[in-house]
C-alpha cells in the first residue's frame, strides 16, 4: 500500500511504499536531510516534525499516528536533544499513512558553500581531442568511393593522419552530414587515431570537462581545449553523501545491499555529473554533446563505484583496488551525457586509500621533479600524504576522519551560510568572537548573528584558540578551573565551552564545544600529524623544505591555527604554502597533456605506499601526537604565540 | 620475606607509577619487589590493578585521553613483564578469560591494546588474536581455550559487517558464551542488530561489562 509523503519547506511529495522510512522517501524525493551518523540512532540530527492534522490543500490528512511508533532508543536520542512535540528521527521512523513532514532549518542538509577554484595551473597545449577541418571532393560515378574512406583520404592528404577508426555512432551520421554540408566538415579525432563526432563546415568549439569527485563535494571545470582556459566552473555537493558522510559508510551500503546498493550509488554519481555537464555547459552556451571528452580523478572508491566495481574489497586490508592504472572509456557506456562517442579518461590509483585524486595532485605539484622536499597533505575526508623529492616519493593515507570537517561534531556543520568560520578567544577574558559564512561582522555576544553551527575551519581555529586560551590543557581536558561562565559542564557532566549564546543563534540554543568534541579532534590530528613523522623517520628526514597544503578545505584553515594543534610538524610557517584544489588541476592538466596523462600513470606506480598501522610503534606516534601540540616533539617555530612551557622546548634562563 | 609496611610501600609506590606513567620506574619497583620477597601475586593486584583503576577513573573523568592511558598500559607491561613469572599460579582464578581480537580486514590495534593491559592488569587471562583475524580463528581459539567472553573490535563500518556473521559461528558452537563488541561505529543499535551481548565505549566500561556477564555465567553455572 503505498501513501502520500509532504515535505515542508521544499514542497516536494510523492507516494511512497508502507514502511519505507521518512529518510528514505526523503532521499527518492530529492529532500535533504542531515544523516550524520549514518542511521546509526545516535546523532540525531535527522529529526522532522510532524504536522498534525488535515491538510486540504495538499489533499491528505497528517498524524503522528500514521507512523511506527517510537520505541526507547529513539525517545532517548530525542530527549538529548530538546523536548518540541511531534519530533521523529527520519531515520528509524517508518511510515503507514499519510504524513506532512516539516523538516527543520537545523536538520537540512543547507546548500553548501564549495569552493574549488580553479587554480592557474601551467602545462603546454597537447589535448587528446583535436578538431580537423577538411574540405572532401564530391563523389561520382567515375570516383563512387564510400564515404568513410573518402574522408580518410582527404584527413591524410590535409592533416597527415593515417589509419583512423570511426566510432560507429559518428560513422552512423556520416553520409548525412557531408551531404548536408556540402562536403565541407569538421572531424573530432582522439588519440589520432578515431574519429568520433563529425560535424557540419568549420567549427572551432573543442571543449572538455575536468572532474574531480570528491566524497563530500565536486567541482566540474569546463575547458577550453584549444586554449587551456576555464570557460565555466561548477561545483555540486556529491549526491552520494545521502547514502553516507564517509567513504566507509558509502562501502558499507554496498556491502549491505548486495543487489542494487552499488548500482543505486553509481546512478546517483551518474546523475550528479550529468546535471554537471549540462549546467557547464548551458553556462558557457553550449551543449553537453560539445563536451568531448571528460577526465575524472577521485578517491579509490568513488573510482570504483563511478566505474561500477565492487568497492567492498579495497574497504578492507590488505585494501587491494581493483587496478592502479588509468581508465579510458566510452562516455555512453555508463550513460554519461557528454559527446556519446566521447571519451571518459578516469586518472590511475596508487593504492586503496590513496587514489586518483591524489594522483591529480602529484602531477599538479609536482614534487617528483623537484628537488626540495615536500610534504603534501591533502585534508579532505580523509587526510592523504606524500613527501619527497625526483629522487623518491612516499605516500599513506591518514584515517583522521570527517571530524577535521565538522561532522561527529556536536555544533558540526557544513560550510553553509549560518556556519562559524572563524573564531578568535582573548585569553584573558576567555570571550569569544567569531564570524559566520553570510556576514563580515564579528559577533560581541549580545548581536544575533543566526549562527546555526560550526565549520571545519572554525573547529580547528576554535580548538587552537581555547588551548591558546589556556581553557583546553596540553592533554585536551577542559580546564574547569578557568574563570569564565563559558566553561561549565553540561546537562550530561561533560565539560563544554559555550561559544556562542542561544540569542546569537537561530537554533535556539547554545552552541557548544564540549570534551568530546576535542577529542575527536584530538584523533584525527594525531592521524594526520603521526603519519607526516612516520614518513619522515621511513626517508631519514628531520625536516621538510616546502609543505603543500591541498584541498578545498585546507585552503581555509588558518595555518597559525593548524600549527598550534598540532596537525603537522613544527616549521616555518612560510613554507606552508595553499595549492588549493591541486586533485581538480590534476583533472584539467591530464585534459589538456596527453604527456601528463603517461605522466600520471608513471608516478602512480612509483609512488611507494606505506601502511601506517603496520608500523610497529604506530599506536605509540599516533598517542603522543594527540596532546597539544605534541606530547614530546618541540614546535619552537611556536615560541611567542604559546607559553613556552606547552613547547616542548628547552627553556634558558 | 618482606614486611608489610614495605609490601604497603612498594603497592603505594607502583601505583602510583602506573597512574603517573613513569615506565622506567615502575620496571624499578617491580624488580625491588621481587628482591625483597613480598608477593607478587598482591603487588600485582593491588599496585598494578590499583593503579590502572585510578587510570580508568581519570579517563571517565575525561581527565586522561588514549595517549596517558597507552603510556600507563606501558609502565603497567614493565612491571608486569618483571612479576609475572613469580606470581604462583592462583587455582580456579577468581577472574574470567576473554578472546580478544580486531577483525579481519581491519589491523587498527589500538584501542584492542589498551582492552587488553586493563584486562590483564585486572586478573583476567586474555587470549589475543591480534588484528585481522579470520572470523574462523575466533570460533576455534573459544573452544579450545572454553574463554567465557570473546570481545569483537572493528574500527571501521566495512570491516564491522564481519560480526554479524561471526557471532552465530560462535554461538552455535557454544551458546553460553557472552559477546562483547567495540570500535568507533559500533552502536547500542549494532548489538542489538548483530546479536552480541553487550558493547562499552570504553576500555574501563569494557572491564565493568565483563565483570557482570561473568557474574551471570558463574551464577548460572551456580544453580
């Protein structure tokens, strides 16, 4: 039996199956709801209210008594978090009538704020795709040669190509095109070697799109082919995240649901980056069939699942991918709407955990040809290293989790308006001032400045400031000896910092820092920081010459900030350099080099990974790493910011 | 034989580097123990296990985090390691034993590891599987040891999935025995979903967990 499901305030409805979930109807109707904790019952932030009552307009009649009743668990996740009537977690709550849902502002999954620029990236013009204009003599009885081989000719005495294939979706179209234009054409041949569009008279359009795939977010540039210039940039959340925050959750639904969960998430990518394509492309005034080819780079397994391949064994050790190298296939195959001869080049792996998009970096930055050491730190939902120089290259993957992004975040959000960004603590007082996306005014604690949460970026200023504070220890416990109303223990024990007060908010309460929070925090920085020694003792290193930080959310953190917690090595700060989206340069110069391309595949394989929780004294590093900014390791490039005692230097008298 | 005021000295004195975390010391104290002849079995049990209560109570508290209580489970191995080998071996034991091991696909050990010093510290006899362990391994390593509890841990979702297979294997060789499973994604709703017995966020919860299902098996053996 199926019934009518509404939700408000997007409007959308449909009719669903008895017992489907409010989440799962929310996510066939295309309605975002937040579902952090992978539908685990413990987050709770999926919850919905439900409407009561007739609803003429919309034709039904809602009621709590049309849903699956609630059982201890879930009551227990609702009281934790306010005691409104008629909320319901959208997960666990299955529906036998009709319902009108009303999703609230702090359950919505906001529209994001993705900033993956392009970056101006250097590389010389040697696209795959290239357009040959040729001019054919008409046949005749005397010369009744076939169309295909006529234009073979004409392409080898005019451009000096030989042998060429024809795709047979362009072969199909042939003899009416060069009828129809006269026998003046435009022919598109990739690799030299097929054509695969042929089009009426001269025409200079050769576009292509570069994609990078993140877990959370993607970007699509679409570029110009004979120049090398963006011509349009859009970026979209990844519609995977409604199936999962992490990787991990994403390789675990396909686990789950053997039959249809890796073909559900890849016809969800599928449609992510054909909407992608179609908005570039209307962007610039074209079409998506102008689109010739398309280069994708993205982590191991939204390569696997973009490409169809079963993720669950690179999900666990030994994390084996299906294959290292790159990937070039038709772009119908998979129904990708672009040029449907075109080409799908997707970017080689180097292992389970560090994939494509890494690789994107590499041939982006490019350390395998400097001489200086780099470490690169790519910090996206998972934390990606590579150090070294032309002579030798490392890599590993660090587990720190989302938390560095916001999520098993008490206040975590995305960056979307009403997301503290930044926070600055006075130590003497303890008062915060912070700034949310969407304003450039500085909060006073009385003004309200709708703040609804906390972004990545600010959770690392937030952390770094209260420790500088002296309101977090060296160890992470908070300090309840501080003198301020902020620091207190909240309604379950548990030590917090109030960062912003219920009238600054448009949530109706306080925004919070608790322990939990910054132990949470505490992991993934020790992830990423015991994985940049772990590397540097495995090449003899005490230093590095350069630290490239990559990412569209490394970009945003404040180096100052990321120093003090300790997320990396100490050094000097003016080695920290932004690369920003080096995966996506990655994409585009791979469009752009058929070189780089070669390239690619080259330093994929000889990049040597290594498997941090092999290493003997992994759990040890991996602790001391966790303090602030290090249990034992000096950080004196500190010294004047922190109190030298936290330091881990040798004090003179 | 040493006094008791020097048998009360030296449990002061290991617990409190335990609890303080000085390794090389409490290696020290250990072996001053075994020099002077007090019992190994009573330092050990009050000084070590004494101290890593303290320890425990400091991580509820949120005053200690996973890097005090690795290098505490460290000061504890020093002086255990010294000990051990004097402590005369106690009949029928007034403590359980536990399998203990990280799933197979899985090799993050840390949190198996701080399980097992606070397991050990405390009397219990643990076999460790290690990490990446054949879900086979779990089932044979029960019986032939008959341990009361095999404790799970899986740091990661894809690697969890594991125990909802593994857990009938157990059972079905073996009903009484209780399960216990851990790790970041697991959840009240996983052991409710998975069949296990119970799970603890925690190592020291861990211990609290323990402690009442072996009560309830001994009780149920009783009657």
């Amino acid at each position: 039996m199926n019934h009518t499901i509404i939700f408000q305030p997007s409007g959308r409805r449909g009719l669903v199956p008895e017992d489907t979930t409010i989440l799962d109807a929310a996510r066939r109707l295309g309605v975002g709801i937040e579902a952090v904790c992978g539908e685990q019952l413990v987050c709770g932030k999926c919850r919905v209210k439900i409407m009561e009552g007739s609803f003429p307009k919309e034709g039904i009649t809602s009621s709590m008594a049309h849903l699956s009743g609630l059982d201890e668990k879930e009551i227990k996740v609702l009281k934790r978090k306010d005691s409104d009537e008629n909320l319901r977690l959208a997960c666990s709550t299955r529906i036998k009538g009709d319902v009108l849902v009303f999703v609230p502002e702090a359950s919505r999954t906001g529209k994001q704020v993705v900033s993956k620029a392009a970056g101006k990236i250097r590389v010389s013009l040697k696209p795959a795709v290239r357009k040959f204009y040729v001019e054919l003599p008409h046949p005749s009885l005397d010369d009744p040669l076939g169309d295909f081989e006529r234009l073979e000719q004409a392409l080898e005495e005019a451009h000096g190509l030989k042998k060429l294939r024809i795709d047979f979706r362009a072969l199909q179209r042939l003899p009416d095109v060069l009828r129809r234009s006269d026998w003046k054409v435009t022919v598109t041949v990739w690799q030299k070697a097929e054509i695969i569009r042929v089009e009426a008279g001269k025409v200079e359009t050769n576009i292509g799109l570069a994609v990078d795939i993140g877990t959370t977010t993607c970007a699509g540039y679409l570029t110009d082919l004979n120049t090398g210039e963006v011509i349009a940039t859009e970026s979209m959340m990844n519609p995977q995240v409604r199936y999962g925050e992490d990787v991990m959750s994403r390789i675990t639904y396909c686990m789950l649901n053997e039959e249809t969960g890796l073909r559900e998430l890849q016809q969800t990518i599928i449609e992510g980056l054909n909407a992608m394509a179609k908005q570039a492309s209307h962007k610039a005034g074209f079409t998506p069939e102008d689109i010739s080819e398309m280069t994708l780079v993205g982590n191991t397994a939204m390569h696997h699942i973009l490409l169809g391949i079963n993720p669950e064994h690179m999900g666990v050790a030994p994390f084996t991918p299906a294959l290292h190298q790159s990937v070039d296939i038709k772009a119908d195959r998979f129904g990708i709407h672009i040029l449907p001869a075109g080409n799908i080049h997707v970017l080689p792996i180097e292992a389970g955990f560090v994939g494509a998009d890494n690789v994107g970096c590499l041939i982006a930055d490019v350390p395998h040809k400097r001489k200086e050491i780099t470490l690169l730190v790519d910090i996206g939902t998972n934390g990606e290293l590579v150090l070294g120089n032309r002579d030798k290259l490392i890599s590993c993957s660090c587990a720190t989790g989302p938390a560095l992004e916001g999520a098993q975040i008490e206040f975590g959000m995305r960056a979307a308006p009403g997301a503290i960004e930044r926070v600055k603590i006075d130590p003497e007082t303890k008062e915060p001032a912070y700034k949310v996306i969407g304003s450039n005014r500085w909060s006073d604690g009385e003004a309200n400045m709708q703040a609804k949460g906390i972004c990545g970026s600010a959770i690392i200023d937030v952390i770094a400031e209260m420790f500088r504070a002296g309101i977090l220890r060296k160890n992470g416990q908070i300090n309840m000896e501080c003198d301020s109303k902020r620091v207190r223990k909240g309604e379950k024990g548990v030590a917090e910092y109030v960062l912003a007060w219920r009238h600054e908010t448009s949530i109706d309460q306080d925004i919070v820092v608790n322990q939990k929070d910054v132990r949470a925090i505490q992991l993934a920085k020790g992830a990423l920081y015991s994985g940049c020694l772990i590397m540097m003792r495995r090449l003899g290193l005490t230093q590095f010459d350069r630290l490239a930080v990559a990412g569209a959310f490394g970009s945003h953190i404040d180096k100052v900030a990321a120093m003090i917690i300790g997320m990396f090595p100490d050094c000097d700060l003016k080695k920290v350099k932004y690369i920003g989206n080096a995966a996506g340069d990655g994409a585009r110069i791979a469009l752009l080099n058929v070189d780089k391309r070669k390239e690619a595949n080259e330093i994929a394989r000889k990049v040597e990974y290594v498997e941090l929780a092999l290493e003997e004294d992994f759990n040890d590093r991996f602790g001391e790493a966790m303090q602030f900014p290090h249990m034992f390791d000096p950080f004196p490039h500190l010294a004047g910011i922190l109190p030298p005692e936290v330091l881990n230097i040798e004090q003179h008298v | 034989m040493a006094t008791k005021e020097k048998e009360q000295e030296l449990i002061r004195r290991l617990q409190d580097a335990v609890i303080h975390y000085k390794v090389a010391e409490a290696k020290k104290i250990a072996e001053e123990t075994v020099a002077s002849g007090a019992d190994a079995y009573t330092v050990t049990m009050e000084g070590l296990a004494g101290g890593m209560e303290v320890v425990s109570e400091k991580f509820d508290s949120h005053e200690y985090f996973v890097p005090e209580t690795l290098l505490c489970a460290k000061a504890l191995y020093a002086a255990l390691d010294v000990l051990k080998p004097h402590i005369k071996v106690q009949a029928g034991g007034t403590r359980g034993q536990v399998v203990l091991g990280v799933m197979q696909g899985d090799v993050h050990d840390l949190g198996k590891n701080i399980i097992k010093a606070i397991f050990e510290a405390s009397g219990w006899t643990v076999h460790d599987l290690g990490r990446d362990v054949p879900l086979q391994k779990f089932v044979e390593e029960q019986l032939k040891t008959d341990s009361d509890i095999v404790m799970l841990s899986a740091m990661m979702t894809t690697s969890m999935v594991g125990i909802k297979k593994l857990i009938p294997m157990i059972k079905e060789k073996n009903p009484k025995v209780k399960i216990m499973i851990g790790g970041a994604p697991i959840t009240e709703k996983t052991v409710e979903e998975y069949g296990a017995d119970t799970t603890a966020d925690n190592a020291p919860n861990a211990l609290k967990e323990a402690m009442k299902m072996l009560d309830t098996l001994r009780r149920g053996k009783a009657a």
